[in-house]
C-alpha cells in the first residue's frame, strides 16, 4: 500500500486526505494547526462540505487516515497550503508563497529517491521550479531523483468530493518521468480525463481559469449596477439576453470572494503588470461592487430612519463567500457586514453554516427576520430560499427572490 502524505488540512487537503484514505492509500495529513489534528483523529471534521465528514469518519476508524503535526516518511507528498497575497501600498498585491517553501523544507527530512511531490496550491509562474532548486540546494537531491509536479485543484466549494472523483486535470511535471508518475497517481482515484503538459504552463492554466471567471463576473457585476441607475431588472435582463445563442451572462452578486477568483488574477498581474490591463480591471470592478452594495444599503437606511424616527436594524443575510459553504475567505459579504458595522449602524447577522465568529455575533434566522426592519441578502443559502418574503423589507444582491 502507497503512503501519501497530505500537506495542510483544509478545504481542499482534508477532502483530499480522506478520498485518498477511502481510495487504497494509507494517509498521513499534514497541519500546523494542532487543533485541527486532534479533532481530525478523533473522525470530526472543521469545515463545512457534504459528506466529507462520513469519508473522515470511515478513515479514522480503519486507520488509513491520521493527522499529524510533523511529517514522516511517504512515497507521495501532496502540498495543499494557502497561498494569499501580500496587501501592499501599491495597486497590485503580492503573491505570497511562504506557505508552499515552509510546506517543502518540513519534508526535506523525510524524503528519498523516487518520492513524488505534487503542488496542489494555486502558485506563481515557475514556483513548481523554484521547488526543486530549494531540494537541490537543501538536499543534493535533483529532479532526476525526486519527481516533482504541479496539478491545480480545481473544486467548487460545496461539491468537492464528487468533483475531485469527476473532474478532469491538469498535469505538469518537471520531467516527462514526473508527469508519468503523477498521472499514474491521479488515475487511481480521478475518472476525468488527465492531461500532462509542463509545469509552467500547469501553473498559469490555474490562474487563467479564475481569471477568466473573474473577468465575466466583473461584466455581471458592472451591468448589475448600470441597471440600478436607469431602473432595469438585472435580473430580467441578463436572463433575456441569454436567449442569444451566444450569450451567455453571468449573475452579479455582492462582489467576489474565496481563495480563488479574487486572488489568482493577481498572481498574472503581478507576473506582467503593463500587459494585463482587463485582468486587473475586473478586479476592481468586483472590489467596487462591494462598496457600491454599502452605499446602497446606507442610502435604504437613511431612508428608513426618517420613516421610523429612529435608526433601523439591518438584518445581514449571509457571510460567507457563496452559498451553502462557510469559507470566508476573501468574502464580500464579510467585507461588506463588517463595514457597517464600522460605520455604527445597527446590525444583525446571520448565516446557517456558520456557528461563530471572533467579531460578529451570529444570531439564528428567525432571530434576525424577526428583529430587523430591513433585511439585506448578500449569499443564497438554501436555507433563505424557503422565507416567506411577504411583507418584509429587503434588499437582495444575490437574486433570493428569484428562488423563493
């Protein structure tokens, strides 16, 4: 039996860990976070996704899974740490893959010839190559004798299981031997289609995608907030005009959030900053969207203030970065909820998947339907879709109405 180790524990490692331990594999996860650890051995999961807790659970318990602090000896090391960016003075942020080296130099230890390495975690280009410079230098050992390749995750949140089975991927391995053996591993648990290229074009097809999500959200976006300022439904229009067929629009929101599509395009802008001028436009078109939704909700406050003789309670519906998860990571309405609050209004909140948080009360739903005078929607969490909307005051920026 392969022993493949897992380097972070969170919404892709887990998911990660627990299929490869239900998938023939004896696995060993990875994370600093020793919290973490003991509520993964003990079969209890810290995050919110469908049947992640059964596949850990069924781990646990037959041993194939154990999570730990400090690495031991493998034949696969699967790297799925953060990699965020650094908030500079400057208008592009920094990637920042401090995450990725630390995760490399705690193996270093542990590894031996033949061993195979794969970077999960979304990277700048040449990263997967800066690797392997760090374990020739650390440890004389050459791509020759460790195989090393990058192969971006590429999972919606909510669904993960069934698309790290489903999903096709992408392969790039730093020598044709690498992505043989990489492609080998993937075949043992992926029923998509595997396509091997090199690792340089396997990191910037990862940052393309979001990019090119990011771009399209980012017209939803700005037409949502045209729309409002010539009083047209957004929500008719976009739906008539995909009617063409080839149009096909996507819905605006609160503005973008998550690990992904609002931090990967900036990894192509920092890479060529006087080239990509429409990356980084829809980039802060979806930054925009999310102050444009406070202006809106205070402009509704103000508004109803003078009605009530009284400040009004805004209800928040939703904190997460989409819905159905509790990631709040990069999350406009987190953004957008904590900013009302900074300018003193008053404010409840809710969001059904997550329990607590270290700034924000969270309250239940009825405790918030029942106490505000407006309620705002910023994320469609099946849960809202069944409130009875009659009779209430609401402003929705994730189109709710349309599922009630």
């Amino acid at each position: 039996m392969k022993h493949c180790c897992v380097i972070g524990l969170g919404y892709i490692g887990l998911p990660t860990a627990a299929l490869l331990a239900n998938s023939g594999y004896q696995v060993s996860g990875l994370d600093i976070n020793h919290k973490v650890v003991e509520k993964i051995n003990k079969g209890v999961i810290h995050i919110v996704e469908p049947s992640l807790d059964e596949l850990v659970k069924k781990a646990i318990r037959n041993g194939s899974l154990k999570a730990r602090t400090s690495p031991i000896s493998a034949d696969i090391f699967l790297i799925a740490v953060p990699t965020p960016f650094k908030k500079t003075s400057g208008e592009i942020p920094i990637p920042n893959i401090d995450y990725v080296f630390q995760a490399i130099k705690t193996i270093l230890g542990v590894l031996k010839s033949g061993d195979l390495i794969i970077i999960e975690s979304t990277c700048p280009l040449g990263t997967t190559k800066n690797i392997s410079e760090i374990i020739y230098k650390e440890s004389g050992k050459n791509i020759d004798e460790i195989n090393i390749a990058y192969c971006p995750e590429r999972v919606l949140p909510g669904n993960i299981i069934k698309e790290l089975i489903s999903n096709d991927r992408v392969i790039g391995g730093l020598t044709s031997k690498a992505s043989f053996e990489a492609k080998k591993f993937y075949s043992s648990f992926c029923k998509g289609n595997l396509y091997t290229t090199n690792a340089k074009t396997a990191e910037l097809i990862k940052l393309t995608e979001n990019a090119y999500r990011d771009v399209n959200i980012a017209f939803a976006n700005e037409l949502s907030i045209l729309c409002d300022s010539v009083d047209i439904n957004v929500g008719e229009l976009i739906s008539l005009a995909n009617h063409h067929p080839r149009v096909n629009i996507l819905q605006p929101g609160c503005g973008v959030g998550g690990h992904c599509i609002a931090i990967d395009p900036w990894f192509i802008a920092h890479e060529a900053p006087e080239i990509t001028p429409l990356i980084q436009t829809a980039r802060k078109v979806n930054n925009l969207k999310s102050k444009w939704v406070v202006k809106k909700i205070i402009t509704r406050s103000n508004q109803l203030e003078k009605e009530l003789s009284r400040k009004p309670i805004i209800g928040c519906m939703g904190l997460s970065f989409k819905a159905n998860v509790d990631d709040l990571r990069e999350s406009p309405a987190l953004e957008i909820t904590s900013t009302l609050i900074d300018l003193g209004e008053n404010i409840l909140v809710c969001d059904p998947n997550i329990i607590s948080h270290s700034n924000i009360q969270i309250d239940t739903i009825e405790t918030v339907i029942k106490g505000s005078d407006i309620l705002v929607f910023l994320v469609a969490h099946k849960e809202f879709s069944t409130i009875d909307l009659k009779d209430i005051n609401i402003i929705d920026f994730c189109g709710i109405t349309s599922l009630n």
